[in-house]
C-alpha cells in the first residue's frame, strides 16, 4: 500500500510540472473540468519560447475527443463574443511567451468521449511548426477567477522531455 500511496504521489507532481521539448516549454497548463453530460472541454497553459526564432502551435490532440481545435474569442460587430477555430495556430514568438487562457486563445476538446473529472490527467499532444510534437500530461481542475491554478509552489520545478531551456 505504502508503494500504490508514493506511486500516486509521484505521478501527480509529474502531471503539474512543466514540459519541454526543444526550446518550447509548457507551464501551467490544466483542462476545464466539465459536467457528466459535456460535450466539450477546454485546456489553458502558457507556453514558453527559449528559442532565438519564433515557432508556431499548429496542432492539438488528445485521446478524450474526436476533434482537437485551436480556438480564440473574438467580439463581433454586435459586441457579443464568439468561440472561433483558428486554424493557422498560434505564434510563440521568439524568447518570449504566449497564454492560452479563459477568454482568449484555448485548446478545445469537441465530442468528448468521458467526462472530466477534477484530478484526473489526460494526454495532450501539441505539434509545434519547428520544434514538432510534445506530449504533456495536463491535469483536470476547477479554475477560480480566471487565474491558471498551477500557479505557485510547483511552476518552477522542471520536467525535462527533450532539451532543456538554454541548450
């Protein structure tokens, strides 16, 4: 038993640790839990840029849901917010950082296949233009006032997959 409680202890922190593939690094990130009955669900995170050229995420995916986009709100000329498919992705600009937040940019998970539970980690695949695919184990959590909850004790911890900043 005392092996199981060290065994879920280590793959917690290991799902709340920042990733990095290249000179991309992903801190922060967790999924919007959602209701038994969603459909859709939605992952925030900041990614990092410790390159000296800018890349791109192009692409998501992830077991939970047939279809993976890359959404942002955007006003319309009424003044309401619409959810919108930004299929050319996002820019990371070089040695620099880009949010993916409630409200603005997000991933966006359509049909999912289980609900999603607070606590639970899922699997997310980011592709990169340049430094390619990133596979990151984002955990399931409530967010309060639209601040990113793994902000705190354990961002800076590092996770290496790949190179690590600065090399």
């Amino acid at each position: 038993m005392k092996l199981f409680k060290s065994f879920l202890v280590a793959a917690t922190l290991c799902a709340a640790l920042p990733a990095v593939a290249q000179d991309i690094m992903v801190d922060g990130a967790y999924i919007r839990s959602s209701g038994m009955m969603a459909k859709t669900g939605a992952a925030f995170m900041v990614i990092h840029n410790h390159g000296t050229t800018d890349d791109r995420l192009i692409k998501a995916a992830s077991p939970i849901a047939p279809r993976v986009e890359l959404h942002t709100h955007k006003e319309d000329a009424n003044g309401v917010m619409q959810m919108l498919a930004v299929p050319e992705g996002f820019v990371i600009p070089a040695d620099g950082s880009h949010e993916l937040a409630r409200g603005g940019d997000h991933v966006m998970f359509l049909g999912l296949t289980q609900p999603l539970e607070q606590g639970q980690t899922v699997p997310v695949t980011l592709t990169f233009e340049k430094a390619g695919e990133m596979v990151i184990e984002v955990p399931v959590q409530l967010a309060q006032g639209g601040a990113m909850p793994m902000q705190g004790d354990m961002q800076g911890m590092g996770h290496k997959h790949g190179q690590t900043p600065g090399n």
